[in-house]
C-alpha cells in the first residue's frame, strides 16, 4: 500500500509541475504565520521488550523481556466513519502556526499494544493466592525460570487503547525551496520535525489469573517523543503527511482489575509509521 501511495504522490507532482510550467509566475512565496491545521489518518507501531510488574494483595511478579505487537486494521472503512473511526489505530492533531516555521499542535496518537502470549518469558516473584480464588492454580515462588504466559494465566492489552496524548513543538521547511527547486502555488514539499510531551490514558484489557479486569480510561503515566516527516501540500490548503515517530513511555500506575491495589506498571520504546491526511487554513 505505501509503495502504490508513493506512486501516485510522484505521479501529482509531475503533472503538477507540468501544469505549472504553461502559468504566468507561479511561484510560491509560503506564509504560514495564523494558520491552524488539522489531520486524522492511521499508523502501525513496533515496540521494545520491557519488563511488566504485577502487584497486589498476595502477589508481585515481573515478567522480564515481554515481546508485544500491535494490531492493525488495513485500509479500512471505519478510518472515516464516525461512528467507528476510533476503533482502528489512528492519529489525530490539531495546530497552530506561531511563524512561518514553527508551530504548536495537540494530538492523540490512538495505538495498540498486545502482549505476545503463549511464549517462554522469565518471571520473577511470587504468588500466594487464597486456595479458593481462581488464580490459586498458579501459586507458587518464581525464580527467573523461564514460564510460558499462557492465556489463563494472563491477557495484556493496551487496545482500546494505548492512548498518547500529547503536545508538540515542529518545525516546517520548504524542502524544494532547500534544494533550490521552485515551489508553486499547486504543489509543495516540506519537511518537518517535532519534539513532543504527554500523558497515557489508555483502556487496558486485562485478564490477570481470573481476576475481574478493569475496564475504564485511566491516566497511566507519562510519554516522550521525536519526529520526523514529509508533507505534501496540494493547491495551499491539502495535504498528505508521512512520518516516523519514536519515542519513550512510562505506564507507573496501569489498573488491572476492579481492586485498586492491583496494578501494572512497564516502561518501553516505540515507533510509529504514520501517514494521514489534512488540511491547513486561516480563520
């Protein structure tokens, strides 16, 4: 899908530029001080493995190196129908341009992460259950041993989902105009990067050792992040964005189930592709 989008994004900007030759001074002079932007489009994420601790009454585990994947939706219809455009993985960002060059935006970067299960992972710990909970089957002392996660013993899901939502400082340029290319008022290209703050308000679907899960949005902790991309202006107001996105997450207080002194917490690296869709303005 990315490749058939790139050829259709170099097959605009041929016909574009072409177009553009046979006009009088085209040239684009770009002022984008007051203008608000706005953009909604998808993403697919990876991440690093990290150590996920479970604590409450009678127990307090970790379990080391946890793998984790997201879960994708494709080209989908719900992207843009309003009553399930959340449900996919999707990035949302609302801006403003303080200068030509540099501006301020918040967003939500609506992830997914989903624990690899039925994998041989090291716990270390213990569990010391009442012999009438359900979990009580898994009691035991865990010394580093590697154990399989089976799915009784425990789901992890960030997937309603893993929410960051943050604030971003980026900065803008007209990339033909760096590579001494003329820009017209059909088509530029300009390259963007951006540092960003924000908190974790995820859904967390979890089944620890046959606990009832909780199943709210709850602040989780705090998130960082660096970006980089490509915008593709379309006649000023239009534009297709690609960008690559990392960045580092603290979940210190993640709800697990119903009882509030159970609880998660991990700490991991991700990165985003993104690609979305949008359009910039003047009020």
């Amino acid at each position: 899908m990315t490749g058939y989008l790139l050829k259709i994004i170099l097959t605009l900007f041929v016909i574009l530029n072409i177009t553009s030759a046979f006009g009088q001074d085209a040239t684009y002079k770009a002022s984008n001080k007051g203008k608000f932007f706005v953009s909604w489009g998808g993403n697919r994420e990876s991440y690093s493995k990290s150590d996920i601790r479970f604590q409450g009454e009678n127990y307090d585990f970790t379990i080391d190196n946890a793998t984790a994947s997201d879960k994708p939706k494709g080209w989908h219809i719900d992207y843009i129908n309003p009553a399930r455009m959340t449900i996919p993985q999707t990035n949302f960002k609302l801006g403003y341009f303080i200068t030509d060059h540099y501006s301020v935006s918040i967003g939500v970067d609506h992830m997914k992460y989903v624990m690899d299960n039925n994998r041989k992972k090291p716990i270390n710990g213990y569990i010391n259950l009442p012999i009438t909970d359900q979990g009580a089957t898994f009691n035991g002392i865990y010394n580093g041993s590697d154990y399989i996660i089976s799915e009784d013993f425990l789901l992890f899901e960030h997937t309603d989902g893993l929410n960051y939502v943050n604030a971003e400082f980026s900065r803008h340029d007209n990339l033909l105009a760096l590579l001494g290319i003329t820009s017209t008022e059909k088509f530029q290209i300009n390259i963007n990067e951006g540092i960003g703050l924000g908190i974790l308000y995820p859904k967390t679907n979890t089944t620890l050792l046959g606990k009832e899960r909780y199943d709210n949005f709850h602040v989780s902790g705090f998130g960082a992040s660096v970006r980089v991309g490509l915008n593709f202006t379309f006649f000023k107001h239009f534009f297709i964005a690609t960008d690559l996105k990392g960045g580092f997450i603290n979940m210190n207080n993640i709800r697990t189930t119903k009882n509030t002194n159970d609880k998660a917490s991990q700490e991991f690296f991700f990165l985003q592709r993104i690609i979305s869709f949008g359009g910039i303005f003047r009020l």
